[in-house]
C-alpha cells in the first residue's frame, strides 16, 4: 500500500516541519554524538535502563539448571546434533 493511499484512507496527515522543529532534532543528534564520546546523560541513561527493564519484563522466566537438571544436547557449544534454535 502506497502512502498515497494511507493519506486517502485518513491514516497520515500532511505537516509542514517548521524551523525550530529541524533545530531541535539537531539538538537531539549533537547531544548524543557528545554522549557517545564520554559521560551518558541523564537521558540516556534513564532511556538505556527503561528498555533494558522492558526486555527483561517480556521474557519468560526460565528455571535455573541444577546439578541434577538432565542436559540437552544444545547444553554444549552448537553442533551438528543439536536443533534447537537460539
């Protein structure tokens, strides 16, 4: 489907970016480049723990293997016997 369509169907709106809206999108990217030479800021570092919270609260808790847990196959490095997909 074309964005045509997506316009005709009422889905996207036409918006004229102003000035001021590219300047802050600058701001943005000049931020991060610095970040990424040193300290994070705040920004980040909230930004880098939230999403490391949301991946973790979407994964399924899996058991702890104990010693007397049986071992697949796909226990060791990968090889031909193993199916299992990672």
């Amino acid at each position: 489907m074309r964005l045509q369509q997506w316009k005709a169907n009422g889905w996207l709106q036409a918006h004229q970016t102003t000035p001021a809206q590219i300047g802050d999108l600058i701001a943005i990217v000049d931020r991060d480049l610095e970040d990424s030479m040193g300290e994070l800021s705040p920004d980040w570092q909230f930004g880098i723990a939230y999403n490391a919270a949301l991946i973790r609260l979407s994964r399924p808790r899996r058991k702890r293997p104990t010693s007397s847990t049986p071992r697949s196959p796909c226990a060791k490095p990968p090889s031909s016997n193993c199916s299992a997909i990672w």
